[in-house]
C-alpha cells in the first residue's frame, strides 16, 4: 500500500511540475455580453469639443474663456495644452498635433 502512495505522489509532483513549467495559453478574445441585442454596435466616445467662448488682455497677458473656463498660456483644458493666446485665436496642442481656435467675427 505504501508503494502505491509513494508511485501516486511521484505521479502528482510530476503532473504538477509539468503543468506549471508549461506555457499558459492567453486568450485575446474580448468577451461580450450574452445579453447584448444581435444588431448593438458601441458608440465612440467623442472627445468634448473646445469652444472659445472669449479672449481679452489682463496683467499684460492675453487669456481666454474656453467651454467657461478662464486659461492662460500652459493650462490644460481635457487632454489640450494652451501654446499661445492672441487677440482673435487661441492655438493648443493635443496628442502633439497643434490646433488653432478662432474667435468668431462681431456681427455688430
């Protein structure tokens, strides 16, 4: 009896060092929810635009009002970084391309 104890617990240690030295395999695949109706696509995220609602000049620097929020030069508004403020535009950077947001015209 104890032979086969003994056979039996090699038999284990063996089957364990081999599964644990092999390589587990990974699944990539994304898991969906079995509830989920057939047609369902997931809609995007937009990013939220970046209005410039105004621009005017404080302390000899220009600053400006963006989705209602005052910035300067260096702040961040979402994921954009202000680069420069002039009197009618606004340039930032976002993910290292630069965009220009432009003051509307006065209709007066």
């Amino acid at each position: 009896m104890n032979q086969f104890f003994g056979v039996s617990r090699a038999l284990v240690s063996v089957m364990l060092a081999v599964t644990i030295g092999m390589p587990m395999a990974v699944s990539a695949e994304v898991l969906q929810d079995p509830t989920r109706p057939l047609m369902y696509q997931v809609k995007e995220k937009k990013k939220p635009a970046l209005t410039l609602q105004a621009i005017y000049e404080r302390s000899g620097f220009n600053e400006a009002v963006i989705n209602g929020r005052q910035v300067k030069v260096g702040d961040r508004v979402h994921n954009a970084r202000i680069s420069k403020i002039t009197q009618d535009r606004v340039l930032y950077v976002e993910d290292g391309v630069t965009h220009s947001l432009r003051l509307r015209a006065s209709i007066f």
